[in-house]
C-alpha cells in the first residue's frame, strides 16, 4: 500500500503512525507500506505555447484561448520527487490519499494519479493533527477515495477557471493596452485584480474625503471627592450623523450650557468583572502583518524566512498555515517546547522562566483545528548555530505568540455610570485593571484604552456639573493602506461584495476558520500575488514618516478604470465559490462551469476589442505607421519596436523611459519624430555637450533654435542660450549652446 501526503511532515506523522520505516530517497519504506510526500501541487497546467509553439506569440485573433482536455506537466521545482511517487505507483495496486482533509488537498494527489494513469484501489484519509494517536484513529477509518470525488473536482474548476480567465484578458488587455500607449503587461486575475480594486477605491476614498464637523459635549462631575468626566449621550431628537454623532454646533454648546452648574444625580452603578486572553499564536497572514508592522519585512519575504526555520533549522511547524488554533493533544508537548524557545532565544527572557505549562488557553482546541494548526515553536535547538537577523525576528514573533500563552489573562473591572443633569444624561465609562497577566510581557500590541482608576459611587448619589463643553472634531477618510492592514482586509474582502446572496455565500465559505471572515486568496498565496502587483507597476510602497503605505500607481489605477465591475470587485470570487459548492454536490459539471466561463470571456473580449479600453498614457507614435511603440528588452538591454510587429518592424533606441533619436551609420543623432522644433516644424536630436544633455533642432544651421534636457525630454517652455563659441566652433562661425561652451 502506497500512502501519498501533501507535505513531509505529514508523511513522517503517518510513518510513526505505522510504527516506523527506513528512510530512502523521496519516501520511507515501511516494509508492506510505503510512504510518499508531496511538496504541494506537483503538476501545473500547461501553457498555451505548450500545445502550439505559435500561442508563445500574444495575438488577439486567437482569443478567447481554451482548450479541451487542459493537461498538465511537472512543476519544475517538483521533477524529482515526482518521479519517485510515479516510480512507486507502478509496483503497488494501491494508494491512501493523505492530502489536506480540503478540496485542494484532494486535488493534489488525485490529479498526480491521474497523471499516472493508476488504476489500482485508492482510499481516503483525513487527517486534522498529526499526533501518532489521531492519525492511527484515521488509518483505522479511511474511506473509498470515491466518496470525495466532488472536492476534487470543485478544485480542479477552481483552477482552470483561473487558467482560462488569467490567460484571457491578460492577453487581451495587454494587446489592447498596447494600441493605447501603454507598454506594461495588464495582468487580469480573480484575486489579483480585486485586491488592486481594494488598494485604488481606499486611495480615492482617503483622497476624496471631505472634511466635516461633529461635536462631543463632556461634562465634568463632582460627586463628593469623587471627581469624574463623562460624555453626553445622544437623544434621538438630536442633530446627528449616521454614526451618532451630533452635526450642530449651536445644539452641541447649548447642552453644555444647559447642564454647566447643574445639580446632577447617578441614576445606576453597573460594574462588570471580565478577563482579556492573549491574543492567539500566528498563522501566516497575521505573522505577515506583524512583521511587516514592526519590522518593515515583505509578505513573500517572510512566506521564505519560515520556509527557511522549517525546512533548514526546524525551529517552527508547518508555516503556510491558515489556522490559529492547536489541538488538545499539543498541549502535553508544552514544557518541551518551552525549554527549546529559552535555549534559542534567551533575549525573550523573561517569557520563558513565567511560562507554567500547565495553563491551557483558548488556543488548545482541537474543534477549532482543520487541515492544519497555528504557527508555533518546535522541539528543535539551535545547538551553538545562529540564525540571520530577520530569521531571528520573525522566530521571536512566533515564540513569543507561543509562550504567552501559557501566562494568566489580564484581569479588569468595567464601571459604567449614566448621570443626569438638567433632563440630559451623560455616561461615565471607566476600566480599572485588576491583574495586567500577560500584558506585563507583551508588547505586540497596544491596549484598546487607556484605563483610569477606580471611584466610589452608588445609585442615587447628588452631586454637580462643575464644567461642561462641546468639543469640535473633524470626521477623517479612512486610512490608506499598509501592508499589514491590507494583508489583514484580505481576510474579510467579503464585506466589499455589493450582492447581498454573494456576500453572504462567502463569509459561509470562511465558517469555522478563525481569522477569516470571507476574504480572498489564501494564506500561501496572498503575499505573491501583491508581489505581483508590485512588481508590474500597479501599487507601490510610498514612506510617509515611520510609516509605509501601499498605494496604487497610474498603472494600476487605469487598468482599474478599464474594468468591468465584475472584474474589480470581490464578487466573482463568491459567485465562484456557489458555484463550487454545486460541483461539490454534483449539481453542476466542471464542463458547464468551463462553458459559462468561456462565454463571459469571450463576451469581454468583444466588449474590449469594440470599445478598447480608454486608458490615458503618453503615446509615442511609430515613425513608420504612426501605431504605439512598446518599450522591450533585448539582450543589449531597453529598445523601442512598434506593437505592430512583424508587420512592422522599426525600432528605436530607448532614451531614459522614451523612445531616442534614430542613429545614423555614423553614429550620429539625427531628427526625432516624436518631438519636433516649434519653430520650423522639423524633428530635434537630442545631443551630448560638456555639461550634459541638450536638444537642437536638425534644421541647422537655418535654424539654431536649442532646448534644454528635461529627463530625455526637451523642455519647450526654457530656449537654451546661444553664444558664438570662442573655440574651433567659434572660428566656423557656428552658433552652440551657452551651457556648452568651452
């Protein structure tokens, strides 16, 4: 029997499960069973290039582009170990799934079956904890792999769907794009593009906020030698915004006035005991967050740091984790863990030396884990080895997230107080901290108010209103992005859908998973699809004092208003996932699901190729036929060619980001077509003098008009001088530019 696991760990917890087995290459031999591992999805779809060479060469008479069957090759990073499980397919009649107890999981082993065209027995395991005693339980009760057939094949919609759509207007925008002046790929994708959609609308938003005034009335209180402030809570018949907050500065002062000097009385005291626990241990979108947050570090960057402390040092469990949650069973291995984080971590102290492994927090609990558990320390030491500066970063994050808890919660009292003063009630809200616990140790985040000490007061108490005021805010847009607030949206993009039916279907989607409240993308691919977006130009880091924003670029922001709101919006994404649930119950086929979605494409491809897509870029004609240059690379780097290749094949040199001057035999600038003299209409060749760069026009000596350089542009509005040169020029009698004279 062949057991085949997503991932090695899991693969080591089934072989322990079985009682052991020698290691060989690629899988462990456990004398009648053998055991495989996957490094996740081990076969990619192929490329359109990859069944006709002729589709390597993006052309818009080939779209839409889809093919039936899509087939699928060895990811290139995947080769070697996929020969192995291949290898062992053929001499056993049958296979144990051990993927993710979830449809991608399912997915990953039976599409490598099919590869192979196995067709032995194939049974099913789901496991949730790799602890010896859950996975032998799970051995003891697999199932015919049959029986999850609607998984997988929700799966594979999932991801051809995303083939035939990425493919598709990547191709086609780009093309488009390319007509009007814009020379970057116009990627297009399900998550990729809804989360540029999140970054452009918060930038117009913040942008497009105006300002508007509200008012708070505090009155001060003397209630014997208790002294205390409360703020005045609204009425209905009050002036106020959607939020509650009062809109008149006249109504707002007369308050105040009303009730300064006034007997006031304690209508209740309700005082209420409650306890905060540690926030939970990390899975790999908040680690993301934090790191970037206090330690300015990528999300891909981070994704590789811990696949760095699990795979090259063991210090830490699975790190693609979605789950913030650890099984009951982990609980036991707590003094251990401890006693390692002290040994590679001695600069946590004194976390370790106040941790009691005999605390069980809310973390413990084995409903709450899925497929995978939280981010948390091994048993593993360092052993004398020293791990680089942000491996060491991002190692205490985790520790410390680990550590605490097992610290007591912070104990605290909460007093509300509603006063009333000349027929207006105020209320007093007061926290008073009992036992800070945790809080003494952790400095990962800020408290959620500041609490102020306690006062003896009891119902009916009189005293007076000594002072009151109506205060003047300002409402405030809000904030642009960072990269951890918007890791953090990722989670909970469902809010964005404008269909009331989608969004609920996809906070559905996210029921049980702490931490996700209906986003988009996952945990192990979030981080490389804004990588993306930051590598194509579409947002950008912008550093605004300590503070780094994520913001949208031109790019990114006219591809968003090229769009159609389907794209750009989160609601494709749960209309998918409906759709998915069908083919899991097999109410839908993955054909039908493919044929809907080729004729939405094909529908934007026409709406595209009909109406183009209106972006504003600079144009820079084609001297030939007047078509959109695009910026390329060669092998002697950055040039110019025409979008109408190969029916066209002019190029030009490229000149700091535009296109230069044509070049003679010589070497010689000669006239540009792009940019003309105002006087006499003929092109300007942009030259070299001893001071830099200048522009002058190619009809000289008939006309000696010369601009200056503006970043390989010439500046129109700034006439370079003109002295006659005092040098071999000079004797010539020729005329040269004063800033190069010499």
């Amino acid at each position: 029997m062949l057991y085949i696991a997503e991932k090695p760990e899991l693969a080591r917890a089934v072989v322990e499960a079985l009682g052991g087995g020698d290691k060989k290459k690629g899988y462990y031999d456990c004398g009648r069973d053998k055991v495989a591992w996957c490094y996740g999805h081990m076969l990619e779809l192929c490329e359109p290039q990859d069944y006709d060479p002729r589709y390597k060469r993006w052309n818009l008479d080939d779209l839409p582009l889809f093919f039936t069957p899509w087939k699928k090759k060895p990811a290139p990073r995947a080769k070697e170990q996929l020969g192995v499980i291949l290898d062992l397919l053929k001499g056993t009649d049958t296979v144990v799934n051990a993927g993710d107890p979830d449809p991608e999981g399912q997915l990953l082993v039976d599409e490598i079956l099919a590869y192979a065209g196995f067709k032995g027995k194939v049974k099913r395991i789901l496991i949730n904890d790799n602890t010896p005693a859950l996975v032998r339980r799970a051995i003891a009760s697999m199932r015919d792999n049959a029986d999850f057939s609607g998984l997988s094949a929700a799966a594979e919609a999932r991801q051809l769907g995303d083939a035939i759509y990425g493919f598709n207007l990547t191709r086609l925008y780009t093309l488009i794009g390319r007509r009007e002046g814009c020379a970057d790929i116009l990627s297009v994708g399900r998550v990729q593009t809804p989360i540029l959609g999140l970054v452009v609308r918060r930038d117009r938003e913040n942008a497009g906020h105006r300002k508007a005034p509200y008012y708070l009335v505090n009155g001060v209180f003397q209630f014997g030698d208790a002294r205390i402030t409360a703020g005045y809570r609204n009425q209905p018949g009050d002036p106020q915004d959607d939020k509650g907050r009062l809109t008149d500065h006249g109504h707002a002062q007369g308050i105040a006035a009303a009730v300064s000097g006034k007997p006031a009385v304690v209508k209740s005291v309700e005082t209420a005991r409650g306890e905060t626990p540690p926030p939970l241990p990390y899975n790999l979108l908040k680690l993301q967050a934090d790191a970037s947050r206090l330690h300015g570090l990528a999300p891909d960057a981070v994704k590789e740091i811990t696949q760095s402390l699990r795979e090259k040092y063991r210090l830490i469990t699975y790190n693609r984790s979605d789950s913030q949650y650890l099984s009951d069973e982990q609980h036991a291995d707590a003094p251990a863990v401890i006693a390692a984080v002290a040994a590679n971590a001695p600069e946590l102290s004194p976390y370790p030396d106040v941790a009691d492994p005999a605390v069980k927090s809310r973390a413990f609990n084995s409903s709450k884990v899925t497929a995978h558990h939280a981010i948390i320390p091994t048993q593993a030491r360092l052993e004398g080895k020293r791990l680089p500066t942000d491996e060491t970063r991002v190692y205490h994050l985790i520790a410390r997230a680990y550590l605490i808890q097992f610290l007591p919660n912070q104990q605290w009292e909460r007093t509300v107080v509603p006063i009333e003063a000349a027929g207006h009630t105020f209320v007093s809200n007061t926290r008073t901290i009992l036992k800070n616990g945790w809080r003494d140790f952790y400095e990962g985040e800020e408290d959620e108010e500041e609490p102020v000490a306690a006062v003896s007061l009891h119902d009916g108490q009189g005293g007076v209103c000594s002072s009151a005021e109506a205060v003047m805010k300002e409402t405030t847009p809000k904030p642009l992005y960072t990269m951890a607030t918007l890791l953090e949206d990722l989670t909970r993009v469902a809010q964005y859908v404008r269909d009331d039916k989608l969004r609920k279907l996809l906070v559905e989607k996210d029921k049980g998973k702490a931490g996700e409240h209906g986003g988009i993308g996952t945990p192990a691919t979030r981080d490389g699809i804004i990588k993306t977006l930051l590598e194509r130009g579409f947002i950008e880091p912008k550093k605004r004092g300590k503070t780094t924003q994520v913001v949208s670029a031109k790019t990114g922001q006219e591809l968003y208003d090229a769009l159609p709101d389907v794209a750009k919006f989160p609601d494709m994404t749960a209309l998918w996932h409906e759709q998915q649930i069908a083919i899991e119950k097999g109410d839908l086929t993955i054909d039908a699901f493919i044929e809907g979605l080729i004729a939405h494409v094909g529908g934007e491809c026409a709406r595209v190729l009909r109406d183009g897509l209106g972006l504003k870029f600079d144009k820079f004609p084609c001297p030939t036929c007047n078509s959109a240059m695009q910026r390329r690379k060669g092998e002697k780097g950055y040039f110019w060619g025409c979008t109408q290749f190969p029916s066209c094949k002019t190029t030009l040199p490229d000149d700091n980001g535009i296109p230069g001057a044509k070049v003679d035999r010589k070497d010689r600038p000669i006239a540009s077509e792009i940019h003309r003299c105002p006087a006499c209409g003929k092109g300007l060749a942009r030259r070299q003098g001893k001071k830099g760069y200048f522009w002058g026009c190619s009809g000289y000596p008939s006309c000696k008009r010369t601009f200056p350089d503006d970043n390989g542009k010439p500046n129109y509005a700034v006439r370079a001088g003109l002295a006659v040169c005092t040098g071999q020029a000079g004797r010539t009698g020729q005329a040269v530019p004063a800033n190069v004279r010499g």
